[in-house]
C-alpha cells in the first residue's frame, strides 16, 4: 500500500481530481481520513448476505478501487447474481478491475461511465460508498430516485457520506475532532490544509435530515442510520 504524500510539499492547489496519482495511494487515503471506513467495508459484506436476492443486480456505485466490491463479492458465493462495479474515474476502474482479479470469486462487471447516466437493472443492493457527496446537488434526488424505481421489494440502498450540521458548535466539535483523527494518522496541517482546499469546491456535503428525507421522497420505506463517526455517516435504506 503506498503512503498518501500528494499534499506533502507546499504548492499551487487546484480541485481535487480521482486521476491516477489519487488511485495510487487511495487505500491510504482514505484509511487515514476518513474514520470507521474499514468497519462500514466490512459491514457491506454482512449487507449483501441479508438482502441481496438471487437473480437480481447488486452494484457499487463510484466502486473506486472495489473495496466495497470485493466485501460484498465474498458473501455471495451461492447467490445467483449480476454484479456491477462503476466508477466515473479511468483510474480507478482499471484498478478496480485489477483488484478483482486477483481474488477467486462470483464474475463482476466493471465500467467506468457516469452512474446518473446508465440504465440499471432490477436490483436487491446498491451502495453509494462516500459517491453521491461529490455529485452535483440538483443531479442528487433523480439518482436516488432512479435507484429506488429499480430496487426489488425489501432491497436496499448503503448511502455513506460526509454530513454538515445546522448547530455551529455540533459542526466546531466534530470538525475539531476530524482533524484530530487526521493528525493523528500522520497527516501534517500542511497536508491537511491543502487537501482541504482541493476538495472544498468538490466535495459538498449536506445534513443528515436532507438525506433522510430524500430517501424518504426517492421511494425508500424506511431509512436508519447503523453507522456515525463524527461528521461521517452510513444510512441503510430499504424499499
């Protein structure tokens, strides 16, 4: 696993990009930034044996390097089902192919194309791991309500994200702690700083209530949240 060092050294900061430099170092990029990612991938897996139908799709929308794949693959050695793996990234679907490859298991279809974009086949589980939160607002209810039209009675929706919080000292307290947890995985305020000025016009988070109530308006019956770590939240949405 290579060390993310891309924001190490002082420079002219442009917004934030998945090229091939971020799929280089993304295992440990997103392990060192954002807290609980390995228990909400391992939960994926125990999902996908709770509510994926045979004969039904199961996709990993914004699937990055497949790690969301790959949990869900292993739990679904005897189920009849088509996997789909997307990611708008050239660089990152190349990678995810790669990945899976080299694990035995049921055949998954990789594509790099825009999830708003493609035609979706009846499905029992869907995950947007940490994906919608780098679409554009408007373009986010007509996704999840495309989800939602194409998922089977008692499927589901994994939506993770980064949340923002109407309550200015809920919002200081859990920002205070998110760069903790950074500088304590090593990152400097440096790189810290400099991330944060990459992604601020492409990462654009809302409240946890907005997403509730999308989910709710999408088609969903019923939306909890199984997983917070301070400003990072998993939601399970069944239709």
């Amino acid at each position: 696993m290579s060390k993310d060092s891309i924001y190490s050294k002082r420079q002219n900061v442009v917004d934030f990009v998945f090229d091939e430099n971020v799929a280089n170092v993304f295992t440990d990029m997103i392990r060192r930034s954002v807290p609980g990612y390995e228990s909400i991938i391992t939960m994926l897996g125990v999902f996908a044996e709770q509510y994926v139908q045979d004969n039904s799709a199961v996709y990993d929308l914004g699937c990055s390097l497949g790690a969301a794949t790959l949990s869900m693959r292993a739990r679904l050695l005897h189920k009849n089902c088509q996997m789909i793996a997307i990611d708008n990234s050239e660089a990152m679907a190349e990678r995810c192919q790669q990945n899976i490859g080299l694990q035995e298991g049921p055949d998954v279809s990789v594509s790099c194309a825009d999830i708003r974009e493609i035609e979706f086949e009846a499905a029992s589980l869907s995950v947007l791991n940490f994906t919608l939160q780098f679409l554009p607002l408007n373009d986010r209810e007509l996704l999840l309500k495309k989800i939602a039209d194409n998922t089977l009675p008692r499927g589901a929706l994994v939506l993770s994200e980064k949340i923002k919080f109407n309550d200015s000292g809920e919002a200081q307290l859990n920002e205070e702690l998110h760069l903790a947890f950074k500088k304590a995985n090593g990152y400097s305020e440096l790189e810290i700083a400099q991330k944060r000025s990459a992604i601020e016009n492409v990462l654009i988070p809302e409240t946890l209530n907005v997403h509730l109530e999308r989910l709710s308006s999408a088609g969903f019956s019923q939306a909890v949240v199984w997983f917070q770590c301070f400003n990072f939240v998993s939601i399970i949405a069944i239709k």
